[in-house]
C-alpha cells in the first residue's frame, strides 16, 4: 500500500488557504478502512475543518460505501482520521483520494511540512491489517518557493 500527502509540494501566498490530500497512489490490496494521523507546525499552518467533517472523506471512501464509521479528532498541530466503510464486503484498492485536509498557511515566509506520523499509518480489510504501507509527507513552500526540504518524507 502506498500512500502520499498530494501535491508533494507547492507553493502558497502568504495567508493563503490551500487542500491537501491523502491519496492511495496505486492499486495495491483491498481493505475497509484506516487510521491516520497527520502533523504539522501550528505556528506555519492551521488547519481549517469542513463542517460536517464527512466532507474530508475522500472520493475513493465516499463513493464505495453509503454507510461509515468516521473520526476526526483535532489535535494542537497533529489531527486523528478514522474512516472504515460498514457496507458488508466492500473494500477499496486504489488509488484514489481517501482524505482532504484544508489549511490556511501563515503570514510569515517559510517552508514546513506536512507529515504523516511514523506508525499510525494503518490499514484495515474485515480486521485484518493490510500490509506493507509506505508514506509520503508534503513539503509547503509559505510565500516562497520551496527549494530544499528538511528530513526525510518517504516512510516505511
């Protein structure tokens, strides 16, 4: 399973408000559900809920099942997704987007990241994980371009 936070990278106005994406970015093994938390600087990004937040599911989700079990837990610079489909045999292998985040990027210049965390990345079909999984963090250029990225954004 692969899965990366799209676009990799970009560049925002200051101030501006911007979409990112989790994305199953190829077909691999079927599964029902997963859990996710994503981190990233408070003080270089807030995140903005949609209201309801069913309106983060991603179309991949929201278009195999009309009936889930949803969690969206804000937390200070790291958020919780739960999403697991509840229509009897029914999975998804990709790709396709699974979750839509919007943010709304400061008004100092700078360049941050937007992580999935290491180990809460995990997949689910009938209850049973879903194995390998490898992630891939987004770089934001705030009101510049971005030129170098810091760390590693490819995880295993």
């Amino acid at each position: 399973m692969t899965v990366a936070i799209t676009p990799a990278s970009q560049s925002v106005a200051l101030g501006a408000e911007f979409d990112l994406v989790l994305q199953v970015t190829q077909a691999g093994s079927g599964f029902n559900g997963f859990d996710a938390q994503v981190s990233y600087d408070p003080a270089a990004l807030t995140l903005i809920p949609k209201a309801p937040t069913t309106l983060q599911i991603g179309a991949l989700m929201a278009n195999a099942c009309g009936t889930n079990f949803h969690r969206f837990l804000v937390g200070a610079g790291a958020d919780t997704i739960t999403e697991v489909l509840l229509c009897n045999g029914v999975s998804v292998s990709g790709p396709g987007a699974i979750y839509k985040l919007h943010f709304k990027a400061a008004s100092t210049a700078q360049i941050t990241n937007v992580r999935i965390v290491p180990g809460s990345l995990k997949f689910y079909n009938a209850g049973l994980f879903v194995l390998p999984i490898q992630s891939t963090d987004a770089a934001i250029g705030i009101g510049m371009p971005v030129t170098a990225v810091e760390g590693d954004l490819v995880h295993g």
